[in-house]
C-alpha cells in the first residue's frame, strides 16, 4: 500500500491510497457487498455508473457461502464478482457480535453456528486471515471482540485485551506468510477497540498502533450510544493514531455522521444505511431525507434531488419511483440504491475538494444550512 497525505484541513483530510487494484482517494466512502454482491447493483454499476473504487465484502458470510476456497479457485473475490476496483474484507468479528445468539467469544477465537445450516465453527486469528488470502482482498481485517454499549468495565477490559492479543498473533502471522509468498499483495488492519471508555480506548489504540500494520479502525461503535458520545470517542481515539497510515471508522453511518467523523480525522466509511434505506423507500438528498412511499409524490415530476446528477436522477421521477416501490416492482431497489449510494460517493467527495481548498468548515455550515 502507498499512501499520500494530499492536504489536510484542520483534522480533516485528504489521502490517495493505492492498492494493487488501483487508487483510492479519501475521505471515501465503500458500499457494502455483503457476500461479493452490493444489494441490486452489478460490477458495472459500481465501477462504470458510480466509479466506486472500494467495497467491503465479508468474510464470515463468503466462508459459509459460496466458501473461501471456492472463491480462491475462481480468481478470488475479483475474478468472481469481475468487479476491479479495491476490495476490504471485515473479519467475522462484527457477525459474532450480531449473531450473538448462536456464537461465543473465548480466549482463542470465536466459536459459532452457521445461521444458515446451523453447522459448528472456529474462528480465530489465524484462521480469519487464512480465508482472507483466499478471498483475495486488497485490506483485510484482522480478528477483534466487539461488545455492546453499555457494557461493564470487565467485559470492556476483557475486549480490549484479547483484541490486542489477536492483533499480536495476527501481525506475527501474516508477516510469517508474507515471509512465505503468500497475501504479499495484501494490506492488514488492526481494529481499536475500548467502547466509550477513555482509558481502555487510549490503551487499545497505543498498543495496538507500535505494531505494523498497514492501517488501523475504529471499532465497537455506533451500537447503542449517543451519537455526541460517539463523536467524542472518535474525537480521542484519532489523537493516538498515526498520521501516515489510513483511519477507518467502521460501521459508520449517517450522512451526519460523516461529516462530523471526517472534521475528526477520520478517512474511510461503510454502512448498510444507503442500501438498506433505497430497499425501504427512504432516499437521502441534498435537503435530508424523503420517504419515496409517500402519497404526495404519486404526481410529483421532480427528479428525487434537483441538485443531484445520480443515474436515477438524470433519468426518472419521482411518481415513476412512488409506482415502482407501490407496485413492488424489483428494478426500484436498482434505481434508489443508485442514487443513494451516488449521495454518498458524492458527500466524501465534496468533502475531499472542500479539504483541498481549506475550505472544510465552510462545508460544513453549508451542509448543515441545507437541512435546515
């Protein structure tokens, strides 16, 4: 990975990250392929109608189907989507989190059940990096324990330990198999974990950024606190973050909050909430949200956002989208995850330009002016 800090603005900045698939310009924001596939969308909506140049694939879900293997022996995840771009993996880590149901964290890794067949798992650090290799992808994210907030200072003190021990046996072993050819064109994250907690935040990120990686995250965020308490988090944790290596912010969210998160430092997003919002009928525009299900657009000739040039925009209304989500019409959740994921493309890199011309704050009360 080669990394340039184009400018910076305040503690907002502008990176060029380059991958072996190519150039990533930040601040940047990375739909969410789930399992290789961005819901409704193809490789040519990514690359050719939105220019994405980075998406997040998972790496619990792509073991459990179609399976790593497979993928490795299609061309990884590259050749088997045919999207070129950048590819980041997540590292199961969040889906223990979230499927805590049928899954349990212990000092070696994470055992689960596959919500699919229900068929018994174990992963550890090794492990998760092992299926990253075969997948193929660009950054992979290492092994972490995420908690719930509010959790105890035990079970936060517990996260954070064993983060830090996975990250250990992480870091040793990829530079073992980078040693041995193998992922020698990959980049690995480490994740800072900590909760809301000052102290177990500061710990985690000074132990954790004296290792080599390629880059570090944020993580165990934006689940359940206030977002002023996330804001401040952010806020604390980037001050012990190196400047030279890039800063992810993981699972994060609204338009909002990528403002908010940027002007603290922060380079790279994700989030299902463009994507999932399109599929429900709840599109984001320069001015905030609109509910496309609403009655008041059935004769409405307007395009969703007059100031916005998305593909869905340039071309359709928005009676013709209160029709295609009435009548359940599939190519609906086509056209709106379009135009929600051009908003956000099209949010990070307005912010980007702002930061080139020292004019972030600027940005920001325009932005926030919009919406009233």
């Amino acid at each position: 990975m080669q990394l340039h800090i184009d400018k910076t603005d305040e503690n907002a900045r502008a990176l060029t990250i380059k991958t072996a698939h190519g150039t990533i310009q930040t601040p940047v924001f990375m739909p969410v392929g789930t399992v290789g596939s961005v819901k409704s969308l193809d490789a040519y909506d990514l690359r050719e109608i939105l220019k994405a140049d980075i998406i997040l694939g998972n790496t619990y879900h792509l073991y459990l189907r179609p399976g790593d293997e497979k993928i490795r022996d299609l061309g990884g995840l590259h050749g088997f989507t045919k999207y070129d771009g950048s590819f980041l993996t997540d590292s199961g880590g969040f889906q223990a989190f979230s499927l805590s149901d049928i899954s349990k964290a212990d000092a070696g890794g994470v055992k689960f059940k596959s919500h699919i067949d229900g068929s018994a798992h174990y992963f550890t650090p090794q492990k998760v990096l092992d299926i990253e290799y075969n997948l193929g992808s660009d950054i992979m994210m290492i092994l972490d324990d995420l908690v719930e907030l509010p959790s105890s200072k035990e079970r936060i003190n517990l996260s954070v330990e064993r983060t830090i021990r996975w990250a250990k046996e992480s870091i040793d072993y990829h530079l073992a198999a980078k040693g041995a050819g193998r992922g020698a064109g990959q980049n690995i994250f480490a994740i800072i974990q900590g909760g809301t907690d000052e102290e177990f935040r500061k710990k985690c990120a000074l132990e954790l950024c004296e290792l080599p990686f390629d880059g570090f995250a944020i993580g165990g965020l934006s689940v359940g606190e206030e977002n002023s308490l996330m804001y401040d988090t952010v806020e604390l944790t980037t001050a012990f973050m190196p400047k030279d290596k890039p800063r992810y912010l993981m699972g994060v969210g609204t338009p909002e909050d990528l403002v908010e998160n940027v002007e603290r430092g922060v380079d790279m997003f994700d989030c299902v909430m463009p994507t999932r919002n399109a599929r429900n009928g709840t599109l984001f525009t320069s001015f905030g949200k609109i509910n496309i299900r609403a009655a008041r657009f059935i004769k409405d000739e307007d395009p969703i956002d007059k100031e916005c040039d998305c593909y869905t925009c340039r071309r359709y209304s928005r009676a013709y989208l209160n029709h295609l989500y009435r009548a359940k019409e599939l190519t609906f959740f086509r056209l709106a995850s379009l135009h929600n994921l051009h908003y956000y493309l099209t949010l990070t890199r307005t912010m980007r330009q702002a930061i080139l011309a020292g004019e972030f704050a600027k940005f920001k009360k325009e932005f926030y002016a919009k919406r009233g």
